[in-house]
C-alpha cells in the first residue's frame, strides 16, 4: 500500500469468497386448537349479553335521572305556589283586611265609650260554691281512697 494513495485497497478481501444469502424457508405451523365454533359463539353472544345489559343499565339511568329532574321542578313549582299562598294568607288575615271586612261587609262598627257597660259585684271577689250531696256509696268510694292514700304516704 501506498501512502498518498487515498483508495482503499480491496485486494484484500478477494480471496475470500462471498457468502451466500441464507435461504429463508417459510414453516407453515398448524394453529393450534384455537377454539371450537360453538365456543366462539357462546363467548360472543355473552358478550353481547353484557354489553346488552350495560346498554340497558344506561338508558334505565337516564331514565331515571329524567324522572329525577322532573319530580325536582315539580317540587320548586309547588314550593313557589306555597309561598304565593302564604302570602295570601298574611294579606287576607291582615288587622286591615279583618277592619274592613268586618265594616263593610258585616256591617260592623268600632266600639264607642257609649257602648260600654260596667258590671259590679256586690259580695266581693269571693265565690261561694255549695257542697254537693253525694250518696252513700260516693262517700264510702272517697273513704276508702283518702285511707289507701294515707297508707301509701
């Protein structure tokens, strides 16, 4: 080889001789048992199955979230109405409504000192209340009860 010679130098690999491609066999290989037919049609129709019921558990939900909402604007429509008629109330049985129903309609006036009447009582503030008479029995009843209550204490 030569120093200023900037080629490479193939001469060296001559004497070997090429090597051939390998050759590529293609090996078919029986599948192995994969699965019958009628347990790949039972597994495909639990599936079916399963996603059927997921499906249905949907649509059973949203459903029920629909009902839900329903029921819950029900609840505000009747909870607006309450408060409308409370409010009606307080304006029907106002002291005002209640004055004026009684003028106009009952016929009704306010009382005047004319009106009023004073009733004196001549005995004094005591009231006297008169035994009763009870019978025999009667007595005997309230005897046997006050000395049951004494025995007790």
């Amino acid at each position: 080889m030569s120093k200023n010679n900037l080629a490479y130098d193939l001469t060296k690999y001559e004497d070997v001789a090429p090597e051939k491609a390998p050759k590529i066999r293609v090996r078919r290989q029986r599948a192995e048992h994969v699965g019958s037919a009628p347990k790949m049609i039972a597994c495909t129709a639990a599936a079916g199955l399963i996603l059927g019921a997921v499906i249905y558990g949907k649509v059973e939900n949203a459903s029920i979230h629909a009902e839900i909402t329903a029921q819950s604007k029900a609840v505000e429509m009747l909870a607006s109405e309450n408060v409308r008629m409370q409010s009606e109330i307080e304006e029907k049985t106002a002291l005002k409504s209640v004055e004026s129903y009684a003028e106009e309609i009952l016929g009704m006036q306010k009382l005047d000192k004319s009106q009023i009447e004073y009733v004196s009582i001549s005995n004094g503030s005591v009231a006297d209340i008169p035994e009763s008479e009870d019978n025999i029995f009667l007595k005997i009843k309230n005897a046997f009860g006050d000395f049951v209550e004494y025995i007790r204490g």
